[in-house]
C-alpha cells in the first residue's frame, strides 16, 4: 500500500483550518507596535543601526558569512572576545555563543542529562527547553506551572542527575518563577537548575544582564541561557556557567557542534548592542513607566489581571472569538495578535500584548480604552 504525502499533508492542513487555528505568514501596514519582543525599543534604534555599522566599518569586516561552524572555519576572535565580555555581563565564570535562544536549549538540555538521569520542567516552560528534555536520554517529568509542592513530589521520584528547569519571565502570562523557592528545593534534593532568561534579558538587572543578576541568585544557578532576539533587539544567544559547562557544549552539544557560526555582524551588533544598554540605562526605567501605566489603566477601565512584565496577557477563550477581537483592534490602529489553541491550552487562547520603551501613555491609554469596548 502507498501513501500520498501530499494528500496527508493537505488533510492536516484542513483539519487545522477547521479548528481556527492555520497559521498564516502575513506583513502589515504600519501599526502601533504591541506585539513585538523588542522591548527597549533596541530593533528600531537608529543610534544603535549606526554604531553597529561604525563598528563593522571599523573592523574591516569583509566576509559575508562565518565560513563554517565554530569548530571548523566559523571561529573568529571577535566571536571569543564577545564571550569574555558576555561572561563578565552575567556573572559567569564563561559563556558560549548560540545562533538563537531555541539552538541553546536544545545542546544544553538534551547533552548534559543522560540515561538514568532526571529533568523536571515547568508546564508552561518553552517548547524549545521541552523538546531539549525530550532529546535527551533522561527521564522526564512536567510539573505544574509555578506550583512548588507539585516540584517537590515530582523531585522524590528522581534519579541520577536532577535538573529543574523553568523561565524567569514565562512567554505567554508574563509571570516570573518563584526561583527563591526553588533554589530551596534544589539544595535539598541535589538539583541543577536551568534558567532560561529571554524575557528578562536586556530589561532587568543593572546592565541588562537579567533577572537573576538583578536578584544576585546567579551563583545559585547551574545554566542560565539569555537570548538577544529580544530585548537586546539583535539576534543569537548564550550559555552561561562554569567553564566545565561550556567545554563540555563545545564537545557535546550538537546543534552548537553542527550549526554554521554566526557571523561577525551578529557578534559586533550583539556587542554594541549591550555597550548601548550600559549608556542608556533610562530605557528599562521607561518600560517599567509603561508598565504601571498599563496596570493602572486596566485596574481603572476593566479590572482584569496584569502582570508585572511587559508581558500582558488578556485570556479570550475560543479561536474564533480572539481572532476576532485582535482583528477589531487592528482595525484601531493596533498591532497585537491572537494566540491560539494548539501554542496555549484550549480555552486559554489569548491576546499577547508586549509593551514597549516606545509606546506612549496615549497609545496605552487608547489601547485599554479599545480593550474595555471589547471585554
């Protein structure tokens, strides 16, 4: 018997349509940005464009690409010097650079846990950290989101090495890990703790250097991964810990092992990027402004939940009905786009607005006043 693929692939495709949830590539008019990860305001900052292209004139940069990946023709000392100073930012006694946030989860989670092992991660943990436990040989076990009584059962069952893993700020509610209870919890079953910091990095801590840094509980800490995707407005990421660690990636970990290496753009404008941060240390001061404009305003108008990141969402239930909504808000003027069941839980579909440096207290202001219509 024969299969047509393609025919399983249009009935796929089909069976999503119906559920309102196909996913679709789309570009839009100009509108008012609360949909981006571009917290700072860094992707758009016309300062920055112009040091990261000083800086690469000034380098003499003539290569378009790395050539190869880092253990091949693709490692630069530009790329090694950016490591040094990223180790210094976070605290760390080294770091490794990754092409994203989503290659660095997968070669730490899924090389450092072995069989016989144990990973325990948050539900609503990224799919990338998920499918890193998944890709390993260890066992693994969710428990439920910030819940630590549900932790600590999942953690008696554990063998071997034991990591937990979660977010500092959690991509869909905006909440933040109870990482002091957690840290507990670690010492008193011999756990490993693997954070990812994403959201936080660039908006927290005295040099954007996260959440953790800002707390002082790195040292605590057995991984921490910060991505630059987002609020450091460039693109790649890195690994900090031990210098143990980051050899063993560079040995083990495949995707880091197999993955052409950025270019040197990429490492200059990562680079010049966080030496930005440092100077403008007012940008993260402006974003917490427009957080509690926003949290005020919601309390005021509607009263619905908030969060204390930038990172507000606003639980619509239904494909259907969220689309909607988001559609309806666009049509204002507004950039924000609906999160659907199977990315959420059904009946947890939801409006994911990310605040900004940028937005203004009127865009904010008409953003709620348009929400309350709709709520």
């Amino acid at each position: 018997m024969t299969f047509n693929i393609e025919a399983t692939l249009r009935q796929k495709l089909e069976e999503r349509k119906a559920a309102g949830n196909i996913r679709m590539l789309s570009t839009r008019p100009s509108m008012v940005d609360f949909v981006s990860n571009d917290y700072l305001g860094l992707a758009r900052n016309t300062e920055l464009f112009e040091r990261i292209n000083q800086r690469i004139s000034k380098e003499k940069l003539l290569t378009n690409g790395s050539g190869g990946s880092r253990l091949l023709a693709g490692n630069h000392s530009l790329t090694e010097q950016l490591e040094r100073r990223l180790a210094a930012i976070f605290n760390s006694e080294a770091a490794l650079v990754f092409n994203s946030g989503y290659n660095a989860n997968l070669a730490l989670i899924s090389s450092v846990a072995d069989k016989g092992d144990t990973i325990i991660y948050d539900q609503l943990a990224h799919i990338c950290l998920k499918e890193g436990a998944w890709l390993s040989k260890a066992t693994s076990f969710k428990f439920m989101h910030n819940d630590c009584k549900d932790l600590e059962d999942k953690l008696k069952l554990a063998t071997g090495n034991i990591f937990i893993i979660t977010e500092s700020v959690f991509s869909m509610d905006g909440d933040f890990t109870p990482i002091e209870e957690i840290i507990h919890l670690s010492k008193k079953y011999g756990a490993n703790i693997i954070v990812d910091e994403a959201h936080s990095t660039g908006c927290y801590g005295s040099i954007g250097n996260g959440w953790l840094c800002e707390k002082e509980l790195e040292d605590e800490i057995f991984a921490r991964v910060y991505t630059f995707g987002k609020g450091i407005g460039v693109h790649g990421a890195c690994v900090a810990g031990s210098q143990t660690l980051i050899d063993f990636l560079i040995n083990f970990g495949r995707p880091f092992i197999y993955t052409t290496a950025l270019p040197l753009q990429s490492i200059l404008a990562i680079d010049e990027a966080f030496l930005f941060i440092e100077k403008h240390r007012e940008l993260p001061q402006e974003l917490n402004v427009r957080i509690a404009l926003y949290k005020r305003l919601v309390k005021d108008s509607f009263n619905y939940p908030t969060s204390d990141s930038a990172i507000q969402p606003v639980i619509i239930s239904g494909n259907e009905k969220v689309i909607s909504v988001a559609k309806q808000l666009n049509e204002y003027g507004f950039d924000v786009r609906p999160i659907l069941s199977p990315t959420v839980k059904s009946g947890e579909e939801r409006l994911r607005i990310s605040l900004h440096a940028f937005n203004t207290d009127e865009e904010i202001t008409q953003l709620v006043n348009s929400l309350a219509n709709f709520l």
